[in-house]
C-alpha cells in the first residue's frame, strides 16, 4: 500500500485492519444512502457469465450492491482486499463471491483473468498509484473494462470530509485532470464521467457523525432529493464528487 512507517502508511494501516460493520450497514441498507452507493455504481458492465474483479473490496458493500443491481448468477464475483478481517468479514455476510487476500501493487491473478474490474476508493489510499494502475490493466482482458471510482478532491463535501478524517487526506489530490494524465498512458480508451455535484446527505446521514437514521423518514429523503437536483443545476461539473473513469485495453 505504502512505504512501511511513513504517516501515511501507518494512517491506512490503524484506520482499514480491523473491519467496519457499522460502514457495511450503512452503505447497504440505510434507506436513502444505499440508494446513492447503487446509483453510484449504476452502468457497472454485470454481464451474465463473465469473471468480475473488486479491487480493494472491504467488507464487500460494493459487491452486495452490484448483486443486487445484476443479473449475473453467483460465482462469477471475486473480492480481493489487503486485509484479512475485512475479508473475513465479507464472507461472513454470505455474498456470492469469492474473497482473496492480496494486494493492489502486486494483484494475485493471472494475466488478463477478468473481464470487468472495478477499483473504487483505493488509489486515493496509494502513495504511488502507478503500480496498481498496471495491475489493473494486467489482469483485464484485452477486450475487458476496468472502471476508478475516485472523490474529486475538488468537491467542497469530500474535502470537508478527507480534513475530518486523516486516512482519506490522499482525496485532496484527486481531479479529472490528475486521473486522466494517470491511466491515459496505460490504456488506449479513457471515458471520464462525473456523478454526484454535492451529496450533502454523505454528511447529514453519516454513520458516524451524521444522524443515518434521517434515511428513513420521507420528508428527509425529499429534501435531500431536492438539494441534489439544484446541485446539478449550479454545481460546475468539474467540482463534482466522484469521478468514474471508464478504461479499456482496446481502442474503439
């Protein structure tokens, strides 16, 4: 993940080894929240029959939420984390998948193994990301996807967020522009989308500083809505909270 003993080593370390149900729950059932993470991930190719790749999987909240977006039968999903009691924690949750310990520098997979691939919140948590953009681009399929969801560290919400919590700081270098001159070396198609102009609600229903209980009272999910259309409307779209870039191997 990072040179061992530097401060932000030791930040990922103390802040991912153990697991986080309190996340899991949240970013899968709270009833407005959960809706956002699945919209987040909405378009992900889930394709019936074909091998899909998490990089940096956790507690397996991602996965639950592209299961239940999809129509792929189970065993077709492999987790892979650095951690082993997320890990451990992930298939205690009886996701169809298989979970593998391993780590995003140095991917334990043969070449071109899967067909899409999706690495979300991980590069921010990388001193030198490089490495792990070949890995992903090693273990695709020539004609695979290989999707990075990344925080715009020029969001006011995700800065706000990464001040409050000294493991996400990585967030604040993040832009359209520092993730495209990131992969476009590596891979010949690079689609960049924005989503998510200024998700207030990651604040207000926050699991551990937000009152996630809002979620579930209509008015709240209403206003919360509503914020979120004006957003759209003023929030210029480079400012936008997440970045989803789109990779492939082959050219179109």
């Amino acid at each position: 993940m990072s040179a061992p003993g530097s401060r932000f080593a030791d930040n990922q370390q103390r802040f991912f080894e153990e697991a986080d149900a309190p996340h899991f729950l949240w970013q899968t059932r709270n009833p407005h929240f959960a809706d956002t993470e699945r919209a987040l991930l909405r378009g992900f190719p889930v394709v019936a029959g074909q091998l899909v790749l998490e990089v940096g999987c956790g507690e397996g909240g991602n996965l639950v939420n592209l299961l239940g977006a999809g129509p792929a039968p189970p065993g077709l999903f492999v987790g892979c984390d650095l951690f082993p009691r997320k890990l451990s924690f992930a298939r205690a949750q009886g996701i169809p998948a298989r979970f593998v310990g391993g780590d995003a520098l140095t991917l334990p997979f043969r070449d071109g193994a899967f067909d899409a691939i999706l690495c979300r919140d991980v590069l921010h948590h990388l001193e030198d990301p490089e490495p792990a953009i070949e890995e992903l681009k090693r273990v695709c399929r020539p004609d695979g996807t290989v999707w990075i969801v990344e925080p715009n560290g020029r969001n006011p919400v995700i800065r706000g967020l990464a001040f409050l919590r000294p493991h996400e700081r990585g967030q604040l270098r993040n832009s359209i522009e520092s993730l495209t001159a990131l992969v476009a070396p590596r891979f010949p198609r690079v689609e960049v989308e924005v989503r998510q102009p200024f998700p207030v609600y990651r604040v207000v229903l926050h699991y551990q500083f937000g009152l996630p209980r809002l979620g579930s009272l209509r008015w709240c999910r209403a206003l919360l809505d509503l914020l979120d259309r004006m957003a759209r409307v003023v929030c210029p779209r480079r400012r936008w909270a997440y970045i989803v870039v789109k990779l492939g191997r082959a050219a179109l």
